[in-house]
C-alpha cells in the first residue's frame, strides 16, 4: 500500500521544530497518543476545540495550522467584555 501524503503537514513540522513528541501534544489535548497520531496523518478529522488549543499553544492561527494561509502570524484575539 502507497503511503499517502500527509493531510496535515504543518503540525508534525511544527510539533518536530518544537521538538515534542506526540504525546506531549496528545497530553496537551487530553486524548491518546494514537489519536493525535491520526489527526497528524490526516485520518481523522481534528475537532475545533482540538485546533483552537494548538493554535493557541504554538501561537498562530488555525488557518495556518490547516494550510490556509502560509502566514504565522495569529489574529488580534477578539476583546471579551
């Protein structure tokens, strides 16, 4: 069987660049190790609150964590009040 490429790229770069292992990310999120395996490959789809907590963790957007834009930066956070 061919390996696919993977869905989400950019999480595995930046988990390595980070120099994490997945199941420090996976301790992050509160799920198993395989389950973070999965949404790095791109098998599962990754939850919303699951994106937002790693936007916020390595500081960026979702946007670019899911290959929208290729721009780092995060968006102003909204003011709560």
């Amino acid at each position: 069987m061919k390996d696919r490429p993977e869905k989400f790229p950019r999480l595995k770069d930046l988990r390595e660049d980070s120099d994490l292992k997945q199941k420090q990310l996976a301790d992050l999120l509160h799920i198993g190790q395989p389950a973070y395996n999965h949404y790095e490959k791109g098998n599962r789809e990754i939850p919303i609150d699951c994106l937002i907590k790693l936007a916020e963790f390595y500081g960026t957007s979702i946007d670019y964590l899911v290959g929208v834009t290729d721009i780092m930066c995060p968006y102003p956070r909204k003011i709560r009040g």
